[in-house]
C-alpha cells in the first residue's frame, strides 16, 4: 500500500530511512493526467513532515520517467477553465512544495524525462540518468509557456543561452549532452540502483547538517522560482486559450483517433 494517502499513479514505499517515490502510469509512459499532477502538488509537504524519512528516490514504472502531460488530460485543460486555474495552482504548489521540501531527493531518470518529468528532474537534489534517457521540455513547440517548466530552474544549471535554444525548441537533451551542461550528475547503466546507493549514504549522513545544507543551496532555487513564477503562471494559463494550442490539441486528438 502507498504512503501518504497518494493516488494510484504515485508509488510511495519506505524501506528504511528512505521514501522510494515512482511515477506509476507505466503503460502511458508516466504522461501526467490530472491525478498524478494533483498527487504531487500535494507529495512534497507529506514528505516534508515525516520524520522518519531522511532522503528520497524518484524514479518512474516501466520504460519512462515521465512522456510530459498526457494528451486527453491537456485537450481537457483547453475546454475547462475551472479544470485549468486549478491545475495551475497545483503546479505553483509543485515546483514550490519540491523547492522546499526538507529531505533531500535523488532522480533516478530510467528513461525519457519530458514536460513535467523534466522538471521534476530539474528540481531534484542529485540526478542519475541511464544512457537512453533524454530531457525534453516541448511547452513551447506546443503553444504553451513552460510555467513550471526548464526555464524556471535551468538558468541556475546551465548558461541561460543553452537554457533558451532548448526551451524555445524543445528538443531532446541527450544523456550525455545533459550531463555536459550541468542538468545531471552522472549517466549509468542501472540509474536506479546508483540513486538508491546515493541515498542510502545522504540518509546516513548527520540529519541537521543535511537538511540546513540543502536548504541553503535551495534559497537560490526558491529565490529566483519565486522571482518569476506568478508571471510563469498567469501567461502558461492565458496560453491555453491560443489558436496556436488549439491547433496542436486538434492535430493531436486527431492523430490519436486514428492510431
């Protein structure tokens, strides 16, 4: 049974000090539809407040970390409004709520980290990719701002020119090519077993020292989320409104009606 009272497609299992967390949609390939999206908006605070857990993994089911917002679930925001400002107050919550949380969380990125997935990536503590695993952040190439998206924490990873070409385009960041840019730690072949061997040394590690440390790092992070994310947030909702969206979304249900 999962911890925290959290949906079916979150995962959260204890084995000791650690709280093994995986994205579990395995046959959508971990695309975020509303319960996900919802369930870890409300996953950082739980995590936060419980005081046996003193690091984290987050990983995902089957051949993906997470393929980014599943399809049905984005056409569904573009009709509802009411669907829409709540999902966009869920993800304020999200990227904040990680920002903040007190354990330390270590990615292990089993495959392609996309849209949402790649900001999980990004907002985690220490990251370890497998070598077909790719970061990708479409938002743009399909007519919405990345909200909650590479933009908001990449320019503290990598130079803000790389952070612009790969968040204007939207194009796959390769293993390697992560990992040159500063968007992970290392590529391995087996990323979750290297995560959890992390792990296993951070949760060992003198608590109070751990937890201020990370919070020091992670005043950076919140201070520069924070600096733009309410504008992140009003102009991602404003883009689901587009012509430019709409139009993605009808090519898109189309494609999917004839598969």
């Amino acid at each position: 049974m999962t911890m925290y009272d959290m949906p079916e497609e979150i995962q959260v299992v204890a084995d000791g000090p650690l709280r093994i967390i995986t994205l579990n949609r395995p046959d959508a390939l971990n695309a975020v539809n509303d319960a996900l999206h919802t369930g870890l908006a409300r996953l950082w605070p739980r995590l936060g407040e419980d005081r046996d857990a003193r690091c984290a993994v987050l990983t995902g089911a089957g051949r993906a970390f997470s393929a980014g917002g599943d399809f049905a679930y984005l056409a569904e925001l573009s009709r509802d409004p009411v669907l829409r400002a709540e999902t966009i107050a869920y993800g304020r919550d999200l990227v904040l709520g990680m920002a903040r949380c007190r354990v330390p969380v270590v990615a292990a990125v089993n495959g392609p980290a996309v849209g949402l997935g790649c900001s999980l990536v990004a907002l985690s503590d220490v990251v370890y990719l497998a070598p077909a695993a790719y970061l990708a952040d479409p938002h743009v190439s399909i007519g919405l701002v990345a909200a909650d998206g590479g933009p908001l924490t990449w320019p503290l990873h990598t130079s803000l020119l790389w952070a612009k070409e790969y968040a204007f385009t939207g194009a796959r960041i390769p293993a390697a090519r992560a990992l040159e840019m500063g968007l992970a730690n290392h590529v391995t072949q087996d990323p979750l077993a290297e995560a959890l061997a992390c792990a296993k040394r951070i949760a060992g590690l003198p608590r109070q020292a751990v937890e201020s440390t990370k919070r020091i790092l992670n005043l950076q992070l919140e201070r520069a989320v924070l600096a733009t994310i309410d504008y992140a947030m009003t102009a991602e909702e404003a883009s689901f409104g587009t012509a430019d969206f709409q139009a993605t979304i009808a090519k898109l249900t189309a494609a999917a009606k004839t598969r």
